[in-house]
C-alpha cells in the first residue's frame, strides 16, 4: 500500500472550516479503497499566523511543503493584516514561487441543479479549464514593486521562455488528455499580444509549442476578447492559457459562471510539487458561523487524488476522485440543496454531510 505525506495548511477564517472536512473525506476514501493512505499532517501559516509570530510561512511549514507529496491549503490572508508596503500577507503566492508551481489549473464546470447566473440558450454543458501561468507575469513584481516620491509607482510584467514553454507543453497535454475524453482537445493563447511586446513574446512561444504539439487544435484570443467569450458562449471553450494576473482576473470570471467563488477548485501544479485549494478567500466576515460553502475545498481534494494518480500510476487514486465528484454533483442535482453562498440556507456541515453520504451509497 502507497503512503502519501500531505502538508495541509489551513490558513485563515473558513479554512479552518473546510479544510479539517476535507481530510476527513479523503481519509474516508482512502479507507475504503484500501490502496492507498495518507499522512496528514497540519502546520501553521497564513496572517493569522504572521500577526502571532511576524513569519506567515515558517521555516517549518516551508520544510514540510517541499518533502510532501502534495499540500492541501484552506484559505490565506486577513484584510486588516498586512505588510509595511500596504499588501496583503498571502503566503499561498510565497509557495508558488518556493515550489515553482508554474500551473494554475481552473476547471470550470457549473453543476446542474444550482441556480446559475447565466442562461445557456445552446444548451450545450459549459466544461472548460483555464491554465494560469502562476510564478511570472505581472506577479513576478509582488513585493518588488516601486514608489517614486509618491508620485510614481511600477510594477513589471517578467515573461521568460523556459517557464512559458513548460506552461505550454503543461497545457497542450492537459488538452490531449481532455481530448481522449471527447472534448475537442483545442487550446487557446490568451494574451494581448498588439499591445504589449511581453505578450507577443508569450505568443511567439506559444506558436513554437503548437508545432510541436501539431495533433492538437490551436488558436489565440484576446484577455478582452476571452472575457466577452466566457460570459456571451463559454460553451465554446475547451483550454485556455494566459498570464498570470489575467489568469488571477478570469478565473473569478469563471467562478462567477459557477455560481460563486465557493464552488470553484483550483490546484497549482509543478514539476515536482503541487497545491490544492479553493479558489475562494479566508471570508473573516463568515468565520466560524458555519455558512463557508465546502464545495470548493472538497472538489480540491479530488483534484489532488486525480493528480497523485496520475502522478504515480494509481487508477483506483483516480477512481477516488472520480468517486467525489460524482456525490457532489450528485448531491446538488435535485435543486434542493442551494449554499448560503447562492442564496440558499444550506451551509458547511449540511453539505459535508450529503456528499459524504452519496459517497457512502
């Protein structure tokens, strides 16, 4: 039996809330599948923690994270907490940059059975992932930027070539993967490469990369352009890969077509490492009241299961993961169970509580 080491980092607000509920279920599948298990186990980190002991990611916390095999994280960051520069303490962007997790993966796929913000008149299912560029861009400034005489500030986009190509052929095989499951397998540049001579450079690499992944569909689009798209016909869309802040912008669009941020899952994936979380924030205004939307946290998890599979050629990892988000869809399908977040009056241990049941059945 394969033991998997996972550093899970709850951070701040209602990650404390979801994630200790996200462990219980994949110790529960682990369980029952018998092939595999996991050690789980929790370390400190995020503003709470900086506030507390001035470091948001401690030297142990940064060392368990590289020797795990994958890092589960709540949520990071307090508005009222902050650097001498005036942003907010986010060490989930730290662990980016430590572990070269070059990959930002966003499904989006909106469950049926929630009450959604867009009316698809083509009726076709809206299932398409974003691949955000995670380590460069203009994130490439966070904590480096400048202020001239308060007259002045700058920060600087960084796109290089050995990232950019690893982002590419990242995405390409996600697309042929996608492909072998009956989507079109097409992949999209999105940029504003008339503009700026970084985005052109960006889709110059990208082009070098369709030639070498000829068998697959290609094409570009417009950051504004892809916005528009994602709201007037994101049935359209299959992958796409983009920058960094226009990632960070687009997948809350695309969180938005799923009916809020508490839906959305996200991992950030490297060579050699990966992080798992919500693509929600740490909501200090809901903590501890019980009205955190799991969904988003728990749909992450499966994310990691899927990626451990792969990782280390363990069908019945991916079948675990398959397994999740078949009873979340399936617990939301009938309509009757609409979170808080959406409207609805079901919160967190409601909806803990039924997809750990049609887990079960």
């Amino acid at each position: 039996m394969k033991t998997f080491k996972i550093a899970v980092l709850p951070g701040d607000g209602i990650g404390s809330e979801v994630t200790p509920i996200c462990v219980e279920m994949l110790q529960s599948v682990a369980n029952k599948c018998g092939e595999f298990n996991f050690e789980l186990d929790t370390f400190d980190a995020g503003a709470a923690c900086f506030a507390r002991c001035g470091e948001a990611l401690p030297g142990e916390t940064a060392a368990a994270a590289r020797q795990a095999d994958a890092i589960l994280l709540g949520a990071m960051g307090l508005p009222e907490v902050r650097y001498a520069d005036g942003t907010e303490i986010a060490p989930q962007l730290d662990l980016r940059f430590m572990l070269e997790l070059y990959a930002g993966v966003r499904p989006v796929k909106p469950i049926p059975g929630l009450p959604l913000p867009l009316l698809n008149p083509s009726k076709n299912p809206i299932d398409f992932v974003l691949v955000r560029e995670s380590t460069e861009g203009l994130f490439a400034s966070h904590g480096k930027g400048t202020v001239v005489d308060d007259s002045e500030a700058t920060d600087t986009m960084k796109i290089t070539r050995a990232v950019s190509e690893k982002l590419f052929d990242f995405s390409f095989r996600l697309a042929r993967q996608r492909k072998a499951k009956g989507f079109e397998g097409r992949l999209t540049c999105v940029d504003k490469a008339n503009v700026f001579a970084s985005m052109a450079f960006f889709r110059k690499i990208f082009d070098e990369a369709a030639v070498r992944h000829h068998d697959l569909d290609s094409d570009h689009m417009y950051v504004d352009a892809a916005a528009l798209n994602m709201v007037k016909q994101p049935w359209n869309m299959d992958v796409l890969v983009t920058e960094n802040m226009f990632g960070d912008i687009l997948s809350d669009l695309g969180a938005g077509l799923m009916g809020g941020m508490g839906m959305a899952p996200s991992a950030d994936i490297g060579d050699d490492h990966a992080v798992f979380q919500p693509c929600h924030g740490s909501a200090p205004d809901i903590a501890g009241q019980g009205k955190a939307n799991p969904t988003a946290m728990l749909l992450s998890g499966a994310m990691m299961l899927e990626w451990l599979g792969e990782r280390h050629n363990l069908p019945s990892m991916t079948s675990a993961s398959e397994s999740i988000t078949t009873a979340v869809e399936r617990v939301f399908a009938d309509g009757n169970l609409v979170p808080i977040e959406l409207g609805g009056d079901v919160g967190t241990g409601e909806i803990f509580d039924r997809v750990m049941h049609a887990l079960d059945s």
